[in-house]
C-alpha cells in the first residue's frame, strides 16, 4: 500500500457522485486522503464537472441492469483498477456498482476495505416474502466483501441485523448524503421565483398547485398521484411533475384518460427545484419506497407540506409530525390528504415548520461528521475517533 491512504469510491453512474458526493470527497481530500472515482463516465458533462472539482475519474462500462452485457466487461476493468491502484478503501454505491464493486475489490486485492452505502435494499417491508427473498440473498453474499455496511434509514438498519448481512459492530447509520440547508431553505426562493413559476404554468390567483419530483418509474407510482387528482374533484388543483424516464409517456396518457390532462404539468428535468416546490400547496411522493428520499427532504427543508407514502425512507423524514403519510396505493387517502391540505392552512402551517425543524437532522455537517468516524476506522486515522456502529 502507498504511504498516503488512497480510496476509490465506485458507482454505476458519475452522474451520482456529481449530484450526492462530491462534499464527502472534498472533505477526505482536505483530510489529505487521495480519492479518485470509477463509474460510467460516458456524460462527458458530469465527467467534467467532477473533474473540475479536482476528482478523478475512471471509466468503466457498468450498466444499471446487473446482468448487462457492460457489466461483464466493468467488472475486469475495476479489478485492474484496483490492483494497480493501491487503494487502501473501496467505497460502492447505488446496487450494480454495489455488488460488483465489492466483488471486484475481493479479487483485486483483499487488503483494501471495502464499504458500501446501501440507498436502500431492494428487498424491504412492502414487498412479498417471495419477491425479497432472491435480494436479501444477494445482500447476504455481497456482505461476505464487506468490510463497513452503511445504511440511510432504520429498516434497513434493522433489516441488515435481523439478516446478519455483515458481522455485528460492522453497520452504521448515516442519515443519508446529506443536504445544505442554506441553499435549501425559505429565504433562498424569492417571490418573484416563485410568480414565475405560477405564471410558467399559467395558474389562476386561486389555483392551487401540488408538485412530485421523482423518475418516472413504476416505483414512484405516478399513477397515484395522477389518480387522486382526479379524485379530488376540484377543478382549481393542478399537479406538476418533474422528472423525465421511460413511464412519462404512459402517465400523460393516463392523464387524458383521467381528464385531468388541461391540470397536469409535465415538466421534465428541472434546475429550479427550490421554486418549483415553494410555488406548491405540498409536495406528494407516493413511492412504493426509498432509500432516504432526496425530494422528500427537500421540501422538509424548503418548508413545504410534504404528503408522502407510509414506505421506507419516507417514514424517518416525516417523525414528529413533520409531513402527512398515506399507505401505499392508497388513492382515497391521497385524495383526502391534499383536500385537507388545501382546507386547513393553519395546521399545514405549522407542520411544514416541524419539517423544516426535521431537515436538520440531515444537514450535510452531521452527515460528513458521521463519516469521518468511519473513515477513521476504515483508514486508520489517528485523529478520528472509531465509529460505535
């Protein structure tokens, strides 16, 4: 191993390490640890952006489904990667990257440490016992090249106990990737932000405006909040939704079925996020389930009623009575919950404020606070007290 500690951090995309991680890398680098990055690199703009931070990175072919033709090929790439490196950790995220980038450090060089920040397992409460099983198999082999196990809420915390996924003392708790709450609070929207986004999408005075952000994808079942909208039967209530992905298609039909197509804004990616959601009643995210979800927080933050799914990752957020949960698939109650939203401002006043109290559990501080106490078991820091787990 070289004298200064070295680490890769691995995922499937760059564009996740520009988007979540970038924070955590920049503070072991002031720690004066080398930290250089492996993912598909094929956005030539992500890849850039990282490396103007200072970063690394290296490209290997991983696709998001695991048994791609790509992933072969990655998995033999980040083996030589490893080898030649001299890593003294490995750390994986998001699920392909996971469980190769695990695999490949065991054949590479047992000598590194390997962590892996789970953003949440596949397998989970809401799912049949049949469904979960061939996940927590593949999480329970994986755990055999896993040194440190990092979960980002409790029922995975518990999950990866109850299953032994990795020896007792091995799992920590990190409440997520962390968020900075001055760029995401109240005061950074002004109102001019927010009329422009109301008059973007033509809104009457009295429209109200519920926004989801989220990939279309069948886990974040659009389709719910499209549903309830119809349910609602108020034809002043429109429903924005932001986010591109391969379910956008067949949403907007839906939306013609529903007749609710004139109320529905499609918007696709978007950059102004912040506005977007304080130009809303309440945020809805009715996912089958999350890891710890980024949306949900953002609102918490942004002091914006957040209506979300009785599902992993939106539980923890919403403790305290800091936002309104509705069981999944549940449409009537989806329905009843903007409606009683859109009836009670005084109480969705003052929950939005318990939102915003909530946020700091997740500040970015405590977030890489808990991870230079890991780092420092991992790497061997002098200066860094041992994480408890």
């Amino acid at each position: 191993m070289s004298k200064t500690p070295r680490m890769l951090v691995v995922t499937t995309v760059a564009g996740t390490v520009l988007a979540f991680l970038v924070p955590h890398i920049k503070r072991l680098q002031a720690q004066g640890v080398e930290v250089e990055v492996a993912s598909n690199a094929g956005n030539r703009t992500v890849t850039q952006a990282i490396e103007e931070q200072g970063i690394a990175v290296h490209h290997v072919p991983f696709r998001r489904r695991l048994l791609a033709t790509g992933n072969l090929s990655g998995l033999g790439r980040l083996v030589r990667l490893i080898r030649e490196g001299e890593y003294k950790a490995v750390h994986v995220h998001t699920p392909v990257a996971g469980f190769l980038g695990r695999l490949a450090a065991r054949l590479a060089d047992p000598r590194a440490r390997t962590v892996y920040t789970a953003h949440g397992f596949h397998f989970h409460q809401g799912q049949s016992r049949l469904r979960n099983a061939p996940f927590v198999l593949l999480e329970k082999l994986a755990g055999r090249w896993t040194d440190y196990l990092v979960v980002i809420n409790r029922e995975d915390e518990e999950a990866a106990r109850r299953y032994r996924i990795v020896p007792e003392g091995r799992v920590y708790h990190v409440p997520g990737v962390g968020l900075d709450l001055e760029a995401w609070s109240p005061e950074a929207v002004s109102a001019e932000e927010v009329d422009r986004i109301r008059k973007e999408l033509e809104l009457d005075a009295d429209a109200a405006l519920f926004v989801m952000v989220a990939e279309f994808n069948p886990g974040k079942r659009h389709r719910d909040a499209l549903r309830a909208l119809a349910g609602l039967g108020r034809p002043d209530v429109h429903l924005a939704l932001a986010g591109k992905g391969r379910l956008m298609g067949e949403m907007q039909a839906l939306a013609r079925k529903l007749r609710v197509a004139d109320r529905v804004h499609f918007l696709g990616a978007r950059r102004d996020v912040p506005a977007l959601m304080r130009a809303a009643s309440a945020v809805v995210l009715p996912s089958e389930r999350e890891g710890l979800s980024r949306s949900a927080l953002e609102a918490l933050a942004l002091e914006v009623p957040l209506i979300g799914s009785n599902a992993r990752g939106v539980r923890d957020l919403v403790e305290g009575g800091a936002g309104l949960t509705v069981e999944v698939g549940d449409v009537e109650a989806l329905a009843r919950a903007m409606a009683w939203v859109l009836d009670h401002p005084e109480e969705v006043c003052a929950m939005a404020a318990r939102g915003r109290r909530r946020a700091k559990a997740y500040a970015l501080p405590r977030v890489l606070e808990a991870l230079d106490r890991i780092y420092g078991t991992v790497l061997g820091a002098q200066n860094t007290p041992t994480a408890t787990g």
